[in-house]
C-alpha cells in the first residue's frame, strides 16, 4: 500500500466498487447481464468510462457537474481502486462507481455495443521501451473494440505528456478509419490552463511539462 493512501482497513467500497474477479465467467460476447451500466440506480442515462482512474479524482472532479450522466473508473492498482471507490462512498456520488479490472479485458468480454458515450484515457501509462509496447492501451485492436462499444456519435478522449506515447497514437489513429479526429476541449471541472485537471497534471504544468490531447469521434 503507498504511503500516500489510508490504511486498506479504513477504507469502504460497498456499493461503488467492483471487482472483475467476484464475476461469473465471461462468455463468447458480452452478454446484457454484463453490462456495468446496470450497476447504477439509473442506467438509462449517458454512460463514461475512464481507463487508469488513479485515486479518481478526474471522476471526482466532473461528476458533480454533469449528473445527469454516468461515469465508471476502472483502475488496476487495487490501492488506489478502493481509495477512488471510498471517496466516492463518502461524498455520496449516485453517478460514480469504481471497477478493480484489466481494463481492456474488460472492455472486450464484458462491455456490450454502441453503450458507450464517452471514453476518458488520461496519462496512461507510456511503457516506454520497445518490448513493452504491447501493453500500451491503444492498439489496432482495442481501437476496433472501443468503436464497437461507443455509440454513434460518441467519443474516445485522449491526453498524455510522454512524446514517444503521443507518436504512437499519431500513428494508430492515422492508420484507422473508424474515427473522425477532432481538436480536444478541456474537460467541464479543468481549471484555467488544465486540460484535464488530474492530481498528474497539476503537479507538472508548474515544472513545464507539455501535454496534448486529442478527440475520436466514432464514425
């Protein structure tokens, strides 16, 4: 556990976070009792999603201002799921759940088409040598799979600082014809200068650090 976080004893997910392992198996194709929109009291509404939440506090952030939609934050580092997951307990957010996943497992097997309406992928992890490339959230293949959970119109939401990472979306977006490119909009709860408004961001917009973003809009 990092020292930056409580104590895994203090902290309480019921009800907002989940786990991939506590699932049944998954099947060929995502069935519709796998769909995570059914895990809030509205399901109807617009459904987010945001791969890599860290300690959530994008989630936290811009919830607030838009509820009339849903956001889900998957997040590997179990510390910081239940971390995220208890803040939103704690302010009592109905439109905000927590999920302990592989995120593009989860996407694949358990996220059902077109339900998609927003995808945050905010400073993902770069994994800057080669033989790691693979492990890198956008590829050929989850762009195929995010255009198959993102309803008409909706969109994949990109930003990172790491340049190596940058040219590697540069690449797999220009070779894919599935999404229309558009120019990035800060998020609705960034602060002037931010284009997110990440605990990441604000710690290294002071030191100068570059970042850029970029919006698919699925054709």
């Amino acid at each position: 556990m990092t020292r930056s976080l409580p104590s895994a004893t203090r902290l309480d997910v019921t009800g907002y976070g989940y786990q991939a392992e506590d699932f049944h198996p998954a099947g060929e194709a995502p069935r519709p009792e796998d769909d995570p929109r059914r895990w809030f009291d509205h399901p109807e509404r617009p459904f987010e999603l945001e791969i890599g939440s860290g300690k959530g506090t994008f989630l936290i952030q811009e919830a607030p201002h838009r509820p009339e939609h849903n956001f889900l934050g998957i997040e590997w580092m179990m510390a910081f799921w239940r971390y995220a997951a208890d803040r939103a307990r704690r302010r009592d957010m109905q439109n905000v759940r927590m999920l302990h996943a592989d995120a593009v497992e989860f996407v694949r097997q358990r996220v059902t088409n077109e339900s998609v309406h927003t995808f945050h992928l905010y400073f993902s992890d770069p994994w800057p040598k080669s033989r790691h490339h693979r492990r890198r959230v956008i590829q050929d293949a989850t762009l195929q799979e995010f255009h198959r959970v993102i309803e008409p119109g909706g969109t994949l939401r990109i930003v990172t600082d790491h340049d190596g990472l940058w040219e590697w979306y540069e690449e797999h977006v220009a070779r894919c014809p599935l999404f229309e490119r558009e120019p990035y909009e800060p998020c609705v709860s960034a602060k002037r200068g931010e284009l997110v408004g990440s605990n990441f961001e604000r710690k290294f917009i002071p030191k100068g650090r570059h970042f850029r973003g970029m919006t698919l809009r699925r054709k």
